[in-house]
C-alpha cells in the first residue's frame, strides 16, 4: 500500500518525461516562430511596444499565454523590461531568457541591430529545436524500455498473488515485508536511474530577479543575472 502511494505521487517524475520533453520542444518551437514574426513586424519601422502585442495574436499555443500575459502588462503601462522579466518568469525556459535578455537590453538602451540580434537568436532556437528532437527521438527508445520492464514486473507480481498465492504467503509476516520493502526499494532505485538515462539535461535558468529569491524585494528591481563558473 505504501509503494503503492509513492508510485501515484511521483508517477509524472518517474513516467512523465516524455511528456515534459515534448512541451519543452514545443515551447521553443513557438519560440522560436515569435522571435521571426516580432522581427519582420519590427522591420516595418515598429517599436517594440507596438511589435509584441501585433505578433501576440498569432503566435503558437505553447507561449501565446505568457505572451497574453505580457501583453496585459504593457496595457496597463507597466515598464517594458519589468514586463519582460515577468515574462520569463511566465515561460520558466532557459532558451527564453536569451530572447528576453536581448529584448530588454534594447528596450533599455533603444539601441539599433535589434533584428540582427533576433535573427540570430531565431537562428539558435532552430538549432536548439534540431538538437532536441534528434535527442527526443533517440531517447524515445530508453523510455519505452522503462515502461515495458515496468510493465512486465507488476504484471508478474499481480498474475502471482492471483494464481500462486502460496508463493507469496511469506511475504506477509514480518521479515518478508523488510524483505520486500528491500525488493521495492532497489526496483525503485532502478526505475529512477533508467528515468536519469532517458531524460535531458537542460541548463539552468541565468535571468532571474531580486523577488524570485526574497519574497520582499520588489519584482521592479533591476534584473540580476546569475554568474556560473
């Protein structure tokens, strides 16, 4: 009953990584077809402020919430780089913070080159884009091997406590629940490790603001950006 409870609870942990994987893929696939729209829109002579809420409209399924969102914000004329640092918090993508870094080094500075720069991260996303999908294909293997060794044992384990129910009386005294609460364990053990195999390691988020690490600090503070050595 125990392991039974576990499992329910970090079932999306330990099963869930396809579908996580498939999000992040599509979250940089919008992405990446919202950074080429916001630079043709701006390449018609279009600020930044007009430029989000005219690609806002058609953008994908994956970030068109978040970019609601932004475009709320500036609605009601909050400041653009704080609406875009709310936006990144929004999308929880480190391939995001590159977009919103870039986009509010601009909206502060109102430099020009902002469409090269785009290009070029719209470029890198559908590099990215390339990159995960070859992985996700590769990877898919791994998890459907996860879920039939999975399969198989909880399937012999209930065809056993049916039809060989003597084989599985000294699993109720005492030391057979120790023993198998030891069998469960290293099962576990096994299936959290092939899980590691057939995961992706995504690098950690750089842009962050003061008000994601104290509750009391403000969310109009400057945004920080974290060093990693």
């Amino acid at each position: 009953a125990v392991v039974l409870g576990v499992l329910v609870a970090f079932w999306d942990r330990a099963f869930g990584g396809e579908r996580q994987e498939r999000a992040a893929i599509g979250r940089i696939e919008g992405l990446a077809g919202w950074i080429e729209a916001l630079r043709d829109t701006i390449a018609g002579a279009v600020g930044l402020e007009q430029a989000i809420p005219a690609t806002a409209v058609n953008a994908a399924p994956s970030i068109r919430p978040s970019l609601n969102l932004l475009v709320d914000r500036l609605r009601v004329r909050e400041p653009l780089p704080d609406a875009l640092m709310k936006f990144s918090e929004d999308l929880d993508d480190p391939s995001a913070d590159l977009v919103v870094a870039a986009l509010i080094l601009n909206a502060r500075l109102r430099g020009p080159g902002l469409r090269d720069v785009l290009t070029a991260l719209a470029s890198s996303a559908r590099d990215e884009l390339d990159v995960r999908r070859r992985v996700e294909s590769s990877r898919r293997s791994t998890r459907r091997s996860v879920q039939v060794v999975v399969g198989v044992i909880v399937g012999v384990a209930a065809l056993l406590v049916v039809f060989n129910r003597t084989y599985v009386e000294p699993y109720g005294t005492l030391e057979g629940q120790l023993v198998l609460s030891g069998v469960l364990g290293v099962f576990g053990l096994s299936v959290l490790w092939l899980r590691r195999l057939s995961g992706v390691a995504e690098p950690e988020r750089f842009l962050i603001t003061p008000g994601m690490a104290s509750p009391s600090t403000s969310v109009l503070a400057p945004p920080t950006v974290r060093r990693e050595a």
